[in-house]
C-alpha cells in the first residue's frame, strides 16, 4: 500500500535539498508558486481542487500527495476533491483514473 504521509514526506525532503543546493531556483519557483497559489479571481480552495486534477492526469504521486494535503488545509472537502479528480479522469481516461486510487488512500491517512 502506497503510504501518502510518506510520499509527501519525500517531496518536503527534496525541495529542501534542492533549496539548499540550488537555493536561486528554488528560490523563484518558490516566488512563482506563492504568486500562483495565492488569493487572486480563483480562491486559494479552487486553485488546489485544480492542481489535484492536474496531478492526476499529471501521473505525479508526488504532486497529488502534495496538493490532496493543501487542498484539504484550504477547506476542500473530500467529495469536492473527488469529484476534482473524476473531471481530471474524464479527461485524461483510463490511466488518470488509476491514479485516483493515491488520491484515495492520501485521503484516507490524511484523515486519521
């Protein structure tokens, strides 16, 4: 069974390592990405419900362990992230939907 709270600690790790090996570029996608994600026409909840879709069809456990995590600190709830990531396997078929089962089990652990 795949372990989410593992998987998101591996992206915490690397980003780490990245920052303190390439603390410039780090750095700026860190910029970026607070720029992108943060209170703008979409809310901070719609951004992570898209980013959740994205890293379904994506095909990144890394991502969806990441973004399931913030989309449920910004008030998602599980239903509307599922329903985020049966647009995303609409889209995206078959393979997508295999990739909603981390989805699943990330929402499982993280709710314990």
């Amino acid at each position: 069974m795949e372990d989410m709270k593992e998987t998101l600690k591996e992206v915490n790790h690397s980003l780490n390592r990245l920052g303190k090996e390439y603390p410039e570029v780090l750095k700026a996608f860190s910029e970026f990405m607070g720029a992108v994600e943060k209170e703008g026409a979409l809310s901070v909840k719609t951004k992570e419900l898209i980013a959740v879709a994205l890293s379904v069809v994506g095909k990144c456990k890394w991502c969806i362990a990441f973004h399931v995590n913030n989309a449920l600190k910004a008030g998602a709830t599980e239903d509307e992230i599922m329903e985020a990531c049966f647009v995303a396997a609409l889209m995206g078929g078959g393979p997508a939907l295999m990739y909603v089962q981390l989805v699943v089990k990330a929402l499982d652990q993280y709710s314990k």
